[in-house]
C-alpha cells in the first residue's frame, strides 16, 4: 500500500501556522513512508474563499520547503462528483431532503434549550411522503440534503496519534446536511463533510493527518465512507497549537500567517524545524536542530503528543538563531537586504558587497531574526550620524573633543586604516593625551555612531572608514561641540 495523505487547506485567509503545521505533519509522514503528499483547495465556499488567498497558501507551503506531489485539486472544479454521490445517496434512501426553515430550526432549538437538551436537529423531515414534500414545495420552501444518522450507532477508529475514539450517533446533532437547496429539489451546493469524503475516496487517501478540532467531523465522515461502500482511512488527529498561557492560539498572541513569520525575519528551514516540534517528540529528543528531510527519517504518528502544545516564542528565537548563525554570509547577505530597505536604508548588493558583507560578518552572531539587522546597524549607514541625548552629553564631557582631534589628524595621516592601525592610533592617542583607553574608545564611538552603544567598535570603526565616512562623522562630532 502507498500511504497518501493530503493538506486541504480552504483559501478563506493566508496560510496560517496551523494549516502549515498540520502541512509539515503531513509531509513528514508521507516522506518517512515514501508515500505521496496531496494538496487540495476546499474553496466551496465561494463567498469567502479567494485566489489571492490560494496563491498565499501555495507559496506560503513552497517558502517552508513543504513540497506537495499532486494537486493542487480545486473542489470547485469538482461539483458534479460531490452532485453525484449525493444523488447517490439519496437514491439509496440514505439521505433526504428536509423543508425546516431557519426559523422552524430556531424554534427546535430553543425548544430544546428550555428542556436543557443539547441542540440538534430532530429529524422531522426523515420520513415525508411525497404528498407530504410536494405540499412543502408548493409553500415555495427551499430543501437542503440530509444524511441519515442512526442515533443508536456507536462509531469507534483507533486514532493513530489518541488511540481509540469512540462517538455516539446521538451526540452528532442529528441527520446532518450535506448539501444546500439548489433550484427546486435539484442538489444545491455540497457542504465540507460531504466534499472532503468524495475527495479522499477519489484520491485515495490513506491517512488523514488533521487538527483535533475536527474529531467530530471524523465521525460523521465515517459514517459517509461507510454509506459509500468505501474504506474508511486511518485517521490521525494532531493536537491544537495552544498559546503561551495555554489557550487555544489566536491573532492577540501574535502568531497570524506563514507571511507574517516571514517578514519579522524567521528561515524558513527555523520555522519548519519549529513546526515539526509542535506535537512531535523526535526520538533523539536532545536534537532539535535538523532539517524536514532529517526529521522525515524518524517521524512516526506514534510519537506525536495528545496534549495541545504551547506557542513558545524564545524557542522558536533561539532555533532561528542557530540557523542564522551558521549560514554562510553569501547565503545571508540577500536577505538581509529587503530590511535594511524596507527601513530607508539604501544598499547596493553588487556594488557594495564586500563591504556589506564585512557588516553582515561582524553583526551575524547578534541576530535572532532577519530583521534586527537594521538595528544591528543602521547606526554605519549614511554620513550623519544621529545622537542621542546620552552621546551629546557625553561628547560635551571636558577632554572629548581633544581627544576626537587627535584621532582625526591621526587618521589623516595614515597610509592606510586596517584593524592594527586604528588600534595603534587609539593606543597612541591614549598616551599622548594621558587619559585613559576607555574615554578614548567611548568618544569614539560618541562621535562616529551618535551613539554611546553598538556593534564591535573598531570594525564599525573600520567600516565607516572603507567608505569614507569616519572623518566626516568625527568632524561633525567636533562642530556641535
Ligand atoms: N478545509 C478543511 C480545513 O481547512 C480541511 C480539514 C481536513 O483536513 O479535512 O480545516
């Protein structure tokens, strides 16, 4: 048997963290299993879903690395399969259509409410004779398509990550609908339980790896397998992505869409790393570094936890960090490059690469995501520096200013400015003025960044000078002074 497992994301909204999860689950377990990774728009909900949201998904799951063999299927582009195993249905006398109007279905449940029932749908129209439905018709009622449930079923699946699960029929609200009115007693649109069966019939679908917000679904679904004369798939339930406080994720914890991951300066290779520990305990639980290749070789359902598992923001840092901070500056460079123009600054990759690959080298080990780069070092870009309150008190402070002379005439006379020299002028400075090394280095850095802290002080130093920029800085130091 080939395992196929599919992601059936609906394009209601960009890819978001839960999707992609589940996504990564799915993907690692058809690669472990040489299997095959279906992607499938559920876009049946015309009012709501969007292509630009389609396309968001699809780049979104390409960014993460998360690769799919087939599809991506469009459900629109297959109604008349989901018409047809609803005709299919209804001929077997398995479903039927049902006349309650919104308000009738109101009443019920208020009704039922006030008898401290649980709400559900009281199967009134199961049995209507034709007579019966023709009169409704005439009233100019529109149906929808119910699929019978037998309340006295038990429906039990050994669920591949909770082990077995058991519902009653009772408790799935009733002969549930499977597709809206269309004209007349024609089968209107199909609705998600319905659709999602047919297609993972249709697809061969062994393993359906989905959030555990959808175990009622499961059981409703099997019993569709069941009607459908088709085999029921094993069913997977990964547990929900909790926040920090141990609620169920939403936009206030600030975790929204893959995009968003993306532009405060996530890898995508941190991100999915991070994903796949969402739920999963790899064997070798100490390694939590590795790759979605690497952790394909060990996934197993089996090892994917019950519980919800919590958002943690300083893990995902810390795991960014480590791809940040092993990936060759040649690799790093281009993407830094969107930050620092996203915030004003202007860099020209060809021009200035060696120069901008010095900066990236020297602030590399100091960053958590992509965009710290531009805090990191905005202060070396451009010919002013901006001072801050603490820098200009500091550059008042009696001796600075003989001390940013002589550096100045220093640097002037130089041949040249290499880590050595600027060490030896700041040494030689140090003598000849008799004060100490550090008010040296801390004018310094007053009078080139504006700033009384940053980055490596001499290969800032050295930066600025590649371009110029030291003597400039240090001269306008000296004229607010
Ligand atoms: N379209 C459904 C969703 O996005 C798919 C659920 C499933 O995997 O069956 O939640």
């Amino acid at each position: 048997m080939t395992v196929r497992v599919r992601i059936a994301p609906s394009p209601t909204g960009n890819l978001h963290i839960g999707t992609a999860r589940t996504a990564v689950f799915n993907w690692l377990y058809a690669r472990n299993q040489q299997g095959k990774f279906v992607l499938r728009v559920e876009d049946t909900d015309e009012a709501r879903s969007r292509p630009e949201y389609t396309e968001n998904i699809k780049s979104g799951l390409e960014w993460l690395g998360l690769t799919w063999d087939e599809g991506p299927f469009f459900q629109t582009e297959r109604l008349d399969k989901y018409k047809a195993a609803i005709q299919t249905l209804l001929d077997q006398d398995l479903a039927y259509f049902c006349y309650c109007t919104p308000e009738e279905l109101e009443q019920m449940r208020e009704s039922q409410k006030s008898k401290g029932l649980a709400p559900r749908y009281d199967n009134r129209h199961r049995g209507l004779s034709a007579e019966e439905r023709t009169a409704l018709e005439a009233e100019g009622r529109k149906p929808v398509i119910r699929f019978k449930i037998d309340d006295t079923r038990e429906i039990v699946w050994q669920d591949q990550v909770r082990g077995r699960v058991a519902w009653q029929g009772s408790d799935l609200g009733g002969d549930m609908v499977i597709a809206r009115a269309g004209e007349g007693t024609t089968v209107g649109q199909p609705l998600y339980n319905l659709a999602v069966v047919v297609d993972d019939i249709d697809m061969d679908i062994t393993h359906v790896i989905r959030g555990e917000d959808h175990i009622a679904n499961t059981a409703k679904q099997i019993l569709l397998y069941e009607a459908m004369g088709a085999t029921v798939p094993q069913f997977a339930h990964t547990p929900l992505i909790l926040s920090a406080e141990g609620k169920k994720l939403s936009k206030r914890d600030g975790v929204t869409s893959i995009d968003d991951f993306r532009q405060m300066g996530f890898l995508p290779e941190a991100l999915a790393n991070y994903m796949s520990l969402l739920g999963w305990t790899p064997p070798d639980s100490t390694e939590e570094i590795f790759t979605l290749a690497e952790a394909a070789k060990t996934f197993d359902l089996g090892r994917v936890n019950k519980a919800g598992a919590k958002f943690d923001w300083d893990k995902l840092d810390w795991i960014n960090s480590q791809y940040l901070h092993k990936m060759p500056i040649d690799q790093l460079l281009p993407l830094l490059v969107p930050y620092w123009r996203e915030a004003g600054l202007e860099v020209d990759l060809e021009g200035d690469r060696s120069w901008l690959e010095a900066l990236a080298t020297m602030v590399a080990p100091n960053l958590t995501r992509l965009a710290d780069v531009v805090k990191e070092t905005k202060l070396l870009f451009g010919e002013a520096a901006n001072y801050t309150d603490e820098a200009i008190d500091f550059l008042k402070q009696e001796g600075v200013d003989a001390v940013l002379k002589e550096v100045v005439t220093a640097i002037e006379a130089a041949d040249s400015l290499e880590m050595d020299d600027a060490k030896a002028i700041i040494k030689q400075v140090t003598k000849s003025l008799k004060v100490k090394k550090g008010l040296v280095m801390r004018s310094l850095r007053a009078g080139l960044t504006g700033e009384m802290h940053g980055p490596d002080l001499i290969q800032s130093w050295l930066l600025l000078h590649q371009k110029q920029l030291d003597l400039v800085r240090l001269n306008k130091s000296l004229s607010l002074l």
